[in-house]
C-alpha cells in the first residue's frame, strides 16, 4: 500500500505535458500505421497500372521459353506490344512464338538465339542488329539460373559456378547495355529486371544458395543505381523480388495461395512496372516483409539454414537413386 501512495505521488509530480506528449506520440504512431496500411492497399489493388505502350511499341525478353519470361511474352502481346524473344533453344522459340501468335495474331515477334552461359559478343551483336530500329520500350531481363539444389558452396562444380555469375550477372547486364541507346535516343523505356528474395531485400542471409543469393544482390543494386542514373532521362528501372512462383527453376510444380503461377505473378507484375524502383508484386509475398522487419536476423538465418539443409538432404537422396 505504502508503494502503491509513493507510486501515485510521483505521477503527481509529474509535469503536465508529460502525459500529453505520450498521446500525442501514440497518436503520431497509430496514424503513421494507419496512413502505411492504406498506402498499401492503394498499391497493391487500387493504383492503375501504366499503359506499357507509351514506352514503346515493342518488349525484349531474355528467357522467354519457360516459367515467368514465357508469362511476361504472353501477357505483353495481349497488351499490344510486339516482342523480341531472346533465348538459347531455337527449338522452344518458335513453339512459343508460334502459340503467342495463335493467341495474339497481330503481335510481331522477332527472335534471338543466344545462350548466356557461353560466349556473349555474337549474340549481343544479333539483338543489336535485330532492335536497330524497332521502338524497344520495355526491357524484362528474366534469364538467370539457380542451383538444382540446395549445396555448400565448396560443393559446386565449375559450370555451375560460372553458369550463376554468368547467366544472373553478366548476362542481364550487357542485355541492358545492348538496349539503353535506344532508349536514351528516344527519352523513355522501362526496364525490369527480375531479383530474388534471396538477393538481401527480404531475408538476412540465404545459406546453401550463396552464390545465386549474391548474383541476385547484384541485380538489386544494379538495378536501384540505374533507377538514379536514368530516370531523368524518362527510363523506369525497377528490381522485382519475387518470393517462391511456380516454376521449373524453382523446382514447383503447383501453385498455391503464397506461391503463385508465372501467369499470376506476372499478371500483379505489370501492374508495378514504371513505378516503384524495388518492389513484390505479389501481394501475399509482401507479408514476408513484415515478417522480416519484426522478426531477429539470427532467427531467420537459422530457419533458413534449417530448411535449406532438408532441401540439400532431398536433392542428395535424388542424385543417388540416378545414379543407382
């Protein structure tokens, strides 16, 4: 009882402003939560997505034979723009070129055949031949490549050591270096270059796909640098960073609510394109975000190293029964 009066005495010794000061500041906080949850409602389901076209008539799309490049070429000529389809199988090209056409009649689609884990000079010369000319307004630079599985970085071999920096880096920058002339020349573009969650945006650390996760941090600051570099001269440059999406690189095969399809993740990425420099399309993956600002960097590196190690021991368990 007698710290209970000693307690109530304090308070009244209190200066008066004190208490108001404390609202004030938690107002100040619950208004700042509520202005940063309807922000993010107008972006991700009210904002209107840009017209592509205004950039110009035609988009190039480095791997467009499979997963979310084969989603961006399809839903682009369903938004009118005609396509430069960059990629290493002729074979698959035309398949792809042939079924966009089935389904877009009036697209024009000029093809590339360039495979970025080899020498780069002649295929880099065929795309500058091929867009002298066309109006390129939109650059998606989608190619890259991943581990088939989960490994320490001791236990990679050469090519695939080489196939990550040259496929995620060095590739998506001289496909960039290829195609900004033009779109200096003509005072405006969008690019969009395609990151990772792993890339340092959303989790800590992403161990056991170290050098992809690295290749991918390139992207993001590569990216973010262009965006300063070029927006004055009327070019969007964004990093998209998808979490998990259904797709052969990412060894899923069905989607679901928190890992969606190419065609609905890219569907909720054009809606982002010429805004934002970084960005999740996909709503859902945006929770990560705050589950990553609320949540300690040791636990998440734990978690990760966690599962990732089961992700090693099934892709380890895989290569024995081939090889038996």
């Amino acid at each position: 009882m007698l710290m209970e009066l000693c307690f109530i005495e304090q308070l009244k010794s209190l200066p008066l402003w004190l208490p108001l000061l404390l609202l004030a500041l938690g107002s100040f906080s619950a208004v700042k939560l509520l202005f940063s949850f309807l922000k993010w409602v107008y972006v991700y389901f009210l904002r209107p997505a840009k017209n592509l076209k205004n950039y110009g008539s035609w988009a190039l799309i480095t791997g467009p034979t499979d997963g979310i490049g084969k989603a961006f070429a399809f839903q682009l000529a369903r938004k009118g723009l005609n396509l430069v389809l960059v990629g290493r199988n002729p074979d698959k090209l035309k398949h792809v070129s042939d079924a966009i056409l089935a389904k877009a009649g009036n697209t024009k689609i000029k093809t590339v055949v360039l495979d970025f884990s080899g020498e780069l000079s002649d295929g880099l010369r065929r795309i500058g031949e091929v867009i002298d000319g066309l109006d390129v307004g939109v650059l998606i630079n989608n190619v890259g490549c991943c581990y088939p599985y989960a490994r320490y970085v001791h236990e990679l071999d050469e090519k695939l050591m080489n196939d990550l920096i040259k496929i995620n880096i060095e590739g998506t920058t001289k496909v960039t270096h290829a195609v900004l002339p033009g779109m200096l020349k003509r005072k405006r573009g969008a690019i969009v270059n395609i990151g990772s969650a792993g890339g340092g945006s959303i989790l800590p650390s992403y161990p056991l796909y170290t050098v992809y996760a690295a290749a991918k941090g390139y992207i993001d600051q590569f990216s973010k640098s262009l965006y300063v570099e070029y927006k004055k001269s009327g070019i969007d440059v964004q990093c998209q960073v998808p979490c998990y999406v259904a797709t052969k690189m990412a060894s899923i095969r069905k989607s679901s609510f928190l890992v969606p399809s190419s065609d609905g993740y890219v569907r909720a990425a054009l809606r982002w394109v010429g805004y934002e420099h970084q960005c999740t399309p996909y709503w859902p993956h945006s929770v990560l975000w705050a589950l990553r600002n609320s949540t300690p960097d040791f636990i998440l590196d734990a978690l990760a190293l966690w599962y990732f190690l089961s992700l090693r021991k099934k892709g380890q368990l895989k290569d024995a029964r081939k090889k038996n």
